[in-house]
C-alpha cells in the first residue's frame, strides 16, 4: 500500500507530520514575508478564479469531493453552530488569514476551508481515542490499518487439505531461481520476448512463450457437476471436435510413430494428451528442453478450460480421476513436477506436489504421499512435513509407509541441527528424532542394509552378521513391501550421506539391537504387522512406480502388471472408470478373412475397405482413395516385372555345370 494511501486512510494530509521547531515557516507565511520575497502579483499576473472558489488553493483536487458528508454542524461565517471557529487554513496553501485583517473572506471560501478544518479535527479526535470508537460510531482507523498489516504478513505453509484450511502454492519457479541466481540471471533475457505478444489471459501454472502456436480454443472445457459438504467437484469435458482429435491421438499412439503425432500437433498445437505423449518422446531421446516446454504447453491449454469456480488453492475443488478427462490435468502436473524437481527447484516440485494431493487427498490416486516427504526434505521444510505427520497419521497411518517411517525422524533431526532454535527445542527434537528411527528400524529392518550399500557404507561386523538386519531380513518381507523400500530408497537414499546423520543412524542401531536381543514385545508385534499389511500393493502404488521411473521400484512390480500395456498418455487406468463417450469401434481386416484386404493393409495401413466405418471426415476419405490408387499403380508395376520359370523350357547350363542359381 503506498504512503498516499495509508495518509487517505488515516486522515492525515500532505504537510500534516510532525514539524520542527523552525519548520512553522513553511506551512505559514506573514504579509511582511511576502513582500520581502519579492513583489506581489498585480491583477494581470494572477489567474481568474470562480466565484465559489475564490481564496482557496488545495493541493489534492479529490480534497473536495463528498466534503458535505464531513460536515457536523453548520457553518456560518466561518463558525461552527457548536461556537468553536474554524480557520481557513488549508494544506499546502501560502496564504494566511487573520482574525484582525482588513480583507473580507468571501462566503465560499470560509465554508470549504471550514469544512477541511473540520475535517482535521475529526481526524484528531479519533486518533486520541486509541481503542475507542469514535462519536459516529466508526472504528478506529488505526486498528483497522494494524489488522491489514498483521492479516498481510508471511504464511507458513500448512498441509495439503482435507480439512477446510486453506493454504497458499508458490507454482513459479522463475521466484525460486531468484533467489539462487538473481532476477537479472533469470528474468533478463525473458522480459524484451515476453513483450512481444500478447496472451488472452494469465496463468498461474505456466508463462506463456512467444514460440509457442497461437492459441485457439481447443474444445476443451469444465464443468461443475456438484458442489456439497464444502467440497466442489468438477471435469474437464471434450467437445464433438476435440473428441475427433481424441480418436486420432489413439490411432497414432496405435501406429507406434511419433511423426504421426507431430502432424496431429500441426493441425490441433493445443491438444493435451498428444503434447504429453510427444513429450515422453522427446525425454527419450534427451531433449530435456523440448519435453518440458511441450508439458508446460499441455497446462496452458488445461488452464485456460478452468471454470470460474475452480480454484488451485483453496483445497475444497476435487477431481475425479475415474473420468478420462481429467487424468491428463494430474499427468500434466506430475511431469511438471518432475521437471521442476530435476531444474533444481524443490520447493516449486513440492507446492505442486501439495496441489495434486489437493486434487483427490482421500483416493489419492498418484499416491502423492510416496514422494510429498521426499520433496519436503529437500526444500528443507522440515515443519510442514512434521506437521502433515501429525495430522494425517491418526486417519491415513503414515507411519506404516516406509518413506514416512524414515523421512519423519530424519526431519526431526535435521531440525535440531539448526542454531537459532532454543536449546529446549532442540533437544527435543532430537529425542523425538532418536525414538521415530528406532520405530521404524524395528518395523523396516530390510531398509538397513541397503540404505547403506546405497549410501557406500560398510556396516558394522555385529550389524551384518546379527539375524535381525542380516540379508533374511530383506529377503523374508513381503513383495509389496519389498516394492516400497526400493522406491524409497532408490530416490532418497543421498539425504541419509551426512556424516552427522550416520553417526545419529548408527547408535540407534546398537540401541535397537540391544531391544532386540533382550526380547521387547515391540518386535514380534511389528513381525506380525508386516505378514499381514503387506500381500498385495493397491493400484495406485503400482502407477506411482511405473510414473518414477526408477528402476529398482519398477522392476519389483507383480507379473500381472508387467505383462500388461501400459501406456503413457493414461498409465494403468483404475478399472471402474467413467466413460462419457467411446470410440468408435474399427473392425479388424481380418474379421473380413480376405487375403488381398490384409495384403494391401500390410503394404498401406490407411487402406479401408467398404465394409469398414469411416471414422475420419471426407478430405480423409479422399486421402485413402489416392493412397489407393497409387497402390494399385504399383501393385501392376510389380506383377509386370514378374517372370514365371516353365520348367519344359529349354535352359542353358552353367558354363561350369555347378547347377547354381542364377
């Protein structure tokens, strides 16, 4: 707010601070003072003035708007009906009227500046009353500016909602970089090219690019289907255009050619599971820039489909991720995400983290809590993390998930290691610390061992060979379980290399140890836990692993998933998906069981025969019937160039006699 308006909000008026002993001379001037300045201003010399305004001069013309409304009495010469007199002072005017001088004031100037000393009083009258209300019954002014400023100040970030709380996502990375790098190594190069076009509308999740296609609705919408309990639900919906689109993205996925693709993008640049496809494509072959510059194309077009109601952060607008539609939006943010992490902008990754979570927190169908405590170590936010512990551990039991288990006393003690904590707090923190670990070494003992091949460390002779952490450990848990430790490990395992924290690591193993060997209850009952906890991992496990990519989580994967297609537009869809409309259905050449049809498909794939549906419109349909006449050109090239070998013939033999062919 600038310094204008908080005067206007407290009353106050330019030349009204706190003066000086000797500062009086600037806010009044003698008649002796003006004539040793210099000469006055004979009649030409000065401007010609309204009647009703004559005498006053203010600096600020809005001074004199709705001033009737300031008025507490009648004004009459001057004075007010309550018998105190007003003067005709106004800020920032040079002119000075006495109560014994020879000249007349005119009407219209005693009643305005009467009207503007008035309202200085007021303003007086309520700034000596702090904590009371004024006569008019309005509020003080000042403990209303004071609330602003407090209700303005920083927030901490509280944990993605199921509750009604509501939090605030920083999805800018450029403010993060910032901070590494500076605004000039950032934004220096960006701001003459972002001039240069101008865009419909702006976004939050994305800064449009002036190389980018210019945009035109795709036929992508959203529409609110119901709003109850304080939660709004919505979906993305597909108009009979994009639909087209939709069913030629499949023909092209179907193809197994990106160049399919490509061209699809030429006619249709803003269609979202074509731009997410291809940027698979490009990541593949290691063009980084490309992959995430098509990502980030993919939640401009999804963000400009948003509905008026839809809110990123208000965390009470649900996603359903059984509709098709909307699978894109959380796979569009899952690979920013990536990206994000990878540019090296945690803190970013994980406010986007927080919004998929926020999307569907109780299907949680990425299955966001394998990595939100990854992503909060890694910014360093060690409360948040703390926090979403202690408040989702009672309905959610966070604590039988590996990563949680060992990422939560690893944020307490990396708490304690901060020095502007008091000392009360820091020891706490690291008693907490020490007890969370112990919990989960004695739940996970398969996580031990190869944390520390992983970390490069060799462990203890009395570690590797006791039964509790030796390799039957890794080897007795369940396969589901097995799949969760290699995830975590494989991407979190770096954060546990510190010094410091090995050697925090190592005397809670000999402690957990000594437990185990003196025959503490606790360990036979966390055996039982993990029989019967862990047969079978849910799907949306089994999605989060295929999405990681990391290859130990991915190669611990069921049989049944494996031998399965998976596809990158839409991995592993959950099996009671709502279908707002189909596919047409293509009939298979070889439900026809004409040889020639499957021939002249295998040689041209968009040959169709007339039983066939023809699902693209009539340009299409004049493509086919071209690409068919020049099969057939070529088809009688092939049979003239044919030779049939009569074996009647008469042939020469060999010079040789060998019998070769020729």
């Amino acid at each position: 707010m600038s310094r204008r308006a908080l005067r206007r909000l407290r009353g106050e008026q330019r030349g009204q601070e706190p003066l000086g002993p000797g500062a009086l001379q600037f806010g009044f001037r003698d008649d002796d003072d003006a004539e040793e300045e210099g000469p006055k201003r004979g009649p030409g010399g000065r401007r010609p003035r309204s009647p009703g305004k004559e005498g006053v001069r203010v600096n600020n013309r809005f001074e004199l708007i709705n001033i009737e409304d300031l008025e507490e009495g009648p004004v009459v010469n001057g004075e007010r009906s309550d018998g105190l007199r007003t003067e005709a002072v106004v800020s920032g005017s040079k002119r000075k009227s006495q109560s014994g001088s020879a000249e007349p004031r005119k009407d219209g100037e005693s009643n305005v500046s009467g009207k503007l000393r008035k309202k200085k009083k007021k303003q007086k009258n309520k700034k000596s009353s702090t904590g009371e209300t004024s006569e008019n019954g309005l509020e003080d002014i000042d403990r209303i500016l004071e609330r602003i400023e407090d209700s303005s100040g920083p927030h901490h970030p509280s944990p993605p909602p199921l509750s009604s709380r509501k939090h605030v996502l920083h999805l800018n990375p450029d403010t993060e970089l910032k901070r590494y790098f500076g605004a000039r190594a950032v934004l220096g190069e960006q701001r003459p090219r972002q001039r240069q076009r101008v865009y419909p509308k702006c976004t939050w999740l994305t800064t449009p690019k002036s190389t980018w296609p210019r945009y035109a609705k795709p036929g992508l919408s959203m529409r609110l289907l119901e709003s109850k309990k304080g939660l709004s639900c919505f979906a993305f919906e597909h108009s009979e255009e994009y639909q087209q689109t939709q069913h030629k993205f499949l023909a092209a996925v179907e193809s197994m050619e990106p160049n399919n693709i490509v061209v699809l993008l030429q006619t249709s640049p803003y269609h979202v599971d074509s731009l997410l496809q291809l940027s698979d494509a490009c990541r593949f072959q290691d063009d980084q820039e490309m992959a995430r510059d098509l990502v980030e194309r993919a939640l401009y077009s999804m963000e400009c489909a948003f509905h008026p109601l839809f809110s990123l952060t208000s965390g009470t607008c649900r996603l359903d991720y059984r509709r098709p539609e909307n699978r894109s939006f959380y796979l569009a943010l899952y690979k920013q995400m990536s990206f994000l992490e990878k540019r090296g902008c945690p803190r970013t990754a994980l406010e986007y983290c927080k919004l998929i979570l926020s999307l569907e927190p109780d299907e949680d169908p990425l299955c966001m809590l394998l990595l939100v405590d990854h992503l909060a170590l890694r910014a360093r936010d060690y409360e948040y993390l703390i926090r979403l512990f202690q408040e989702w551990e009672a309905h959610r039991n966070l604590s039988q998930l590996p990563n949680f288990a060992f990422s939560v006393p690893l944020a307490y003690f990396l708490l304690s290691q901060q020095a502007d904590l008091p000392e009360q707090e820091l020891s706490s923190a690291r008693e907490k610390a020490s007890l969370l670990v112990r919990q989960a070494l004695i739940m996970f003992p398969g996580v031990l061992m190869p944390l520390l091949e992983c970390c490069s460390v060799r462990p203890d002779a009395a570690v590797a060979c006791h039964p509790f952490f030796g390799p039957n450990s890794e080897i007795s848990q369940p396969p589901a379980l097995s799949q969760l430790v290699s995830l975590y490990l494989g991407r979190s395992h770096f954060l546990w290399k510190e010094p410091a924290i090995m050697s925090w690591l190592e005397e809670n193993v000999r402690e957990v140890l000594q437990a185990v060997d003196a025959g503490d209850p606790a360990v036979e009952e966390c055996e039982n836990r993990r029989k019967v906890l862990y047969q079978r991992a849910p799907r949306n496990i089994h999605r989060h692993v295929v999405l990681s990519e990391i290859k130990e989580a991915v190669a611990a994967l069921p049989p049944d998933v494996t031998t399965q297609s998976v596809m990158g537009f839409d991995p592993l869809p959950p099996s009671d998906t709502i279908y707002s409309y189909t596919r047409p259905e293509r009939l298979s050449p070889v439900s026809h069981g004409n040889t020639i049809a499957l021939f002249f498909r295998s040689l041209l794939p968009s040959y169709t025969m007339e039983g066939e549906r023809q699902e693209d419109g009539g340009a299409e349909g004049l493509d086919h019937n071209q690409g068919l006449n020049r099969l057939m050109l070529a088809v009688r090239d092939m049979m003239a160039t044919f030779h049939f070998h009569d074996p009647e013939a008469p042939h020469e033999d060999h010079a040789e006699g060998d019998g070769e062919w020729d």
